[in-house]
C-alpha cells in the first residue's frame, strides 16, 4: 500500500499517479504511450504548473491533490482516454478541447506538416482542405503553420463539428477556418481547388475492430471503423481528390495498419509512403500530377 503524505509537490503527485497507472492494465496512445507521461500529463494539466524539471519542488494545494487524484481514480476504473476526463489535450504544443464521442488528437500528419514536406510541399500553400476533421486539430495546426492560408473542415458529425468550432474559436482562427458538414463518401464538389489536402479518415478494419483496447472502444465507431479492409473511407476520397487538388497541389492521408490492403487495392497507383520517425504508420502522399495520371475515367462508379 503506498504512503500517501499531507503535502504534494509536483513530483511527488506525477510519482503516486504514476504507480497508479503502472499497477492497472492500462492502455496508452492518445497523446501519450506510456504510464510516466500520462501522470505527467494528468498533473501539469489539471495544477496549470510549467512542464519544466523547476516544477517538480512546488507544492500542490489540497485542492488541486484531490482534484488529480479523482481524475486518476477515473482514469484507472472507466479506462477512458486521458483527454476526455480533462476534457483538452496538447498536440503538437498546441491546446485542444476534445469531448468523448470525438476521436482523440494524435494523427503524425500534423508532425509531418511541421517539419516541411520536403521537398513534396507547394511552395505557396493558399488554401487547405482537412478531410474527416474530427476536433480540427489537423486544418486548425495548419491554419499555424501556413499564416496566409485559408482552410476548410469537412465533417459529417455534428457532435465534432461543435468541438471544431469551440477549437477554431479557442485557436481565434475564425477568419481563415471554416468548417462544411458533408459527408466524404458521397460526391462532393468545392468551389475552388485546393494547395494542401489532408485527411486522417476512420480506417480501422473489421478485424482490429474487434481487438481494440477499452481506450480505443471508448472512441466513436463513427471516427475509427471502415469496413472489412478498412478502406470504406478513404477509397471514395481517393477517387474524388483530382477534382478537389489545385495543379500543383499536395494529398497527404493516413491509413494506419490498412496500409497493405490500400497498397492491394491501388498497385498501380504511386502512393509514397513516409518514415514517421514520432511513431504511427501508414501516412502517404500524392503529388497532383501522380494522383491526375493514375485516376480511373470510372473512379466515381464506387460512389454510385
């Protein structure tokens, strides 16, 4: 049984909260993936203190021990993502609110855009379209990263489209950020072509479905599942992102472990597949001139 002193300081309530989460079988990889960072994490957020080793000696107010603690107590008896009990998460530096029902911030792709694209990136990138945005966190991370452009979200669910819209207004990127409800798989057409497409769509095939851990079940179907191979998604974005990219324009997507069966189903298509040295799997790229030479005249034949 741990001795639990009067008095906390930062370091002391991370190394309590940490053996916490090391004694439960706890699942990790919604911004975090492993215990120490989690409890990290779990306190910094909820006390406001600075992540810096000059924090670890401060005292924590009662207050402030209780309130980490319940959040831990959470954590470890309804194994929900850590962000959803806190309600925010950092990704990529940045701060966004998340709500259960919405997929969890976590995609490489906005780690991908912050080192460059070299040398695949449009020099100028005026307009960007984020597919599937869930939070927004990906069109929100490049409204950052490309001051001068504008972006649209394009989300089918109203439950994100409402934490988009409370992310885009905490981010004060309400004149370049914009976000349609339309649903992807369905033809979909835009009124100006785009620099940058991204997309990190629900790809999660039927099989690994059905294995998820308790955090990743906690998650909306919606967000995550997509058909026996995983490409119920993508494949109909894919066969409309010609219509959508600018001439010299950039698509980049995930596909997570459905990366074989998306390499299966388009053998013939150039797709570059990206060292994601942070972690992940399966985020590729397509140039505009690739993605137009290797688009099937009856592409849209799956959409009908």
């Amino acid at each position: 049984m741990l001795d639990i002193p009067e008095r906390h300081s930062v370091g002391s309530l991370i190394e309590l909260i940490y053996h916490q989460f090391e004694s439960t079988s706890l699942s990790y990889g919604h911004g975090t993936d492993n215990a120490w960072d989690e409890a990290v994490a779990l306190v910094l957020t909820l006390t406001g203190f600075a992540d810096d080793p000059a924090s670890l000696g401060l005292v924590v107010s009662q207050e402030q021990v209780q309130s980490c603690l319940s959040a831990a107590a959470q954590r470890t008896t309804t194994r929900q993502p850590l962000p959803y009990i806190l309600g925010e998460c950092r990704y990529m530096g940045w701060r966004f609110l998340v709500k259960p029902g919405v997929v969890v911030p976590r995609s490489p792709i906005g780690y991908l855009l912050q080192e460059g694209l070299q040398p695949w990136m449009p020099k100028t990138v005026l307009s960007v379209l984020d597919l599937c945005s869930g939070s927004g966190c990906l069109g929100i991370i490049a409204a950052h990263l490309f001051p001068q452009a504008t972006v649209c979200l394009v989300e089918v669910d109203q439950h994100a489209i409402a934490v988009a819209n409370a992310n885009i207004e905490l981010h004060g990127l309400q004149d370049r950020v914009s976000i349609r409800r339309a649903d992807v798989t369905l033809p979909l057409s835009f009124e100006t072509r785009f620099d940058l497409i991204l997309t990190n769509p629900p790809y999660v095939d039927a099989a690994d479905m059905r294995t998820l851990p308790a955090e990743f079940t906690a998650e909306p179907d919606l967000g995550l599942a997509a058909g026996d191979d995983g490409l119920s998604v993508i494949a109909p974005i894919l066969e409309q992102a010609s219509n959508w990219l600018s001439e010299a324009g950039l698509f980049v997507g995930e596909v997570g472990a459905s990366a074989r069966a998306l390499n299966t189903r388009y053998s013939s298509w150039p797709l570059l597949w990206l060292d994601l040295p942070l972690g992940g799997e399966g985020v590729f790229l397509l140039e505009a001139a690739a993605l137009n030479s290797h688009t099937a005249p009856d592409s849209h034949s799956a959409l009908e």
